[in-house]
C-alpha cells in the first residue's frame, strides 16, 4: 500500500486479557519496528525486524510482549496478560533496509487496558 | 531510555513568525532526524541530517547539526497554522534503533 496500515486503530482490552495489534508496512520495505509512546512521551523501540527475523528486540519490556512478522511483511505485536501500564500508542514503521533512512511511520494503535 | 532532549518544552508563535527547538544528545550518532506528530498519533519523517552534515534545508525547514556540542536544531520560517504540531528529534545511533526526545509542543496562533 501506500502508507503503513496499522489495525485496529484503538483497542480497549480488560486487564489480564491477550491483545493482537497488527501492522501492513509499504510493499517493499524490508525493515518493520515497533514503538511505544506513552502519553507526554517520545516513542520508545520495542523491537526491530530485518525480513522474518527480529533482528534486535532488547526494547521489549517483558516476556509478555512478543512480536512475528512470519513472511517478511505483516507484522503483529502480540501481548498476553494485559496490564493498565501497558496503556499506550503502538507505532509501527518500515523503511528500506535499515541504513540511515528516514521511517514512515503508521498512524499507530492506541491501547487501552481497562 | 531516551536519548534526545528538545528545548523547549512548548511554544507558541503569530503565524509567520519563525519557529526554533533545540535537541541535544548524549551519545555519538550516525544521524539525527526530525519527526512532526499530529494529534499524539503518526510520526512524519522531515528531515535526516548525517554526522557528517552541519546543515540541511527542506522548503522552510533548516536543520543544524554541532557534533562537538551534541546538540541540533529546526528552523521553522514563516509559519502556518498547519505546522501546529509537536516536533521530536530521533537519534539514530546504529542504522535502525532510534531514540526520540519528549519533544517540543508547538502552537502557530492566527
């Protein structure tokens, strides 16, 4: 496509329950990341895929989070056992390679954990 | 954590003024890019200026770069309502990991 789609667009999920949030980068780029920005915050690197593999995911902050894109395209950030703290805008952007370009970036997914 | 730190936190300006924020950084850098975000949703890409760069213009954007002082800055010209944003440098510190400020709020008032 012709920008990043990222669904849903909002989410309200109750604490405790699992959350998909989905992310179609623009055909073509092979580097996915994932972000999380929290109210009044810049966004934060949760994980990085170069293709299918997850190439640096340090910024995941439990092993609650978890993160595939099994066909080098689609991605989905998966979390289990939601928590009120896990309230946030989940941005996701792609990019040619990894090397010194400029992302685009989705319109994000806001997670709410009630 | 976060490395980027923009200054100042919040900004308002008459539409045509210019608009000016300031991002400094702890660590050495391959590039520095400026990001726009309306609405707390979407990141837009403005402008990568490279660790090499000490400049870089795009329309009435002007980004500069001091890598000896760790520190940038965005020109904005002649404002527009529509440049009411909040604006965000992003550190690129290894090709694919960035790490973005708080960033600067900024109102453009009619």
């Amino acid at each position: 496509g012709a920008g990043v789609s990222q669904t849903p667009s909002n989410k309200v999920t109750e604490k405790g329950k699992y959350v998909e949030l989905r992310c179609d980068p623009i055909s073509g780029h092979t580097a996915l990341y994932w972000y999380r920005q929290s109210l009044g915050q810049g966004p934060e690197f949760l994980i990085y895929f170069q293709g299918t593999g997850a190439a640096d995911d340090s910024g995941l902050p439990n092993d609650r989070f978890f993160a595939v894109r099994p066909e080098g395209s689609v991605s989905t950030l998966k979390i289990q056992r939601t928590e009120r703290g896990d309230s946030a805008v989940y941005l996701c952007a792609s990019s040619l390679r990894g090397q010194g370009h400029g992302y685009t970036f989705g319109s994000g997914t806001r997670l709410t954990v009630v | 954590s976060q490395q980027g730190e923009e200054d100042p936190q919040a900004l308002s300006i008459q539409e045509g003024e210019n608009a000016t924020m300031n991002c400094s950084y702890k660590t050495s850098i391959n590039n520095l890019q400026w990001y726009r975000q309306n609405s707390g949703r979407g990141l837009v890409h403005l402008i990568l200026i490279r660790s090499n760069e000490r400049e870089k213009h795009s329309g009435r954007l002007r980004v500069t770069l001091d890598t000896s002082k760790k520190s940038s800055s965005l020109l904005i010209t002649a404002s527009r309502a529509a440049d009411t944003a909040s604006y965000f440098c992003a550190t690129d510190l290894n090709d694919y990991k960035l790490s973005f400020g708080a960033g600067t709020t900024v109102t453009v008032r009619a």
